[in-house]
C-alpha cells in the first residue's frame, strides 16, 4: 500500500478490508511512513510500514 492510499481511506472513512501478515487491520494514523494499526481479531497494536499493509481485493 503507498502512501496516498492510506490518506485517502483515513480522510473518507473508507470501508476498506486492509491486512497486515494475513491478518485484518484497521489503521489508527499515520506518521511519515509508518502506520499504527490495530487488529481486528484482538486488542493488538502495532507500528508498521505502510508499504506492507495490503487490500485483499487487489491479491484475489
């Protein structure tokens, strides 16, 4: 994912099923290019790249 992507699903709201390493993740903010994100399946969070976070409908 870039960047721009990120932006642009934080500034509309976007329903968007976004994974880290296969898992579910929705993004809480962005500095630079690193995204915090939080998992879906727990109460996990974690501080990643933004260019390893993926939308599964571009993969399938």
């Amino acid at each position: 994912m870039d960047l721009q992507r990120v932006h642009n699903i934080l500034d509309n709201k976007e329903k968007c099923d976004i994974f880290y390493d296969e898992r579910p993740v929705w993004i809480q903010g962005v500095n630079q290019h690193v995204a915090k994100i939080g998992f879906i399946d727990n109460f996990e969070e974690k501080d990643v790249y933004i260019e390893d976070l993926y939308e599964k409908n571009l993969y399938n």
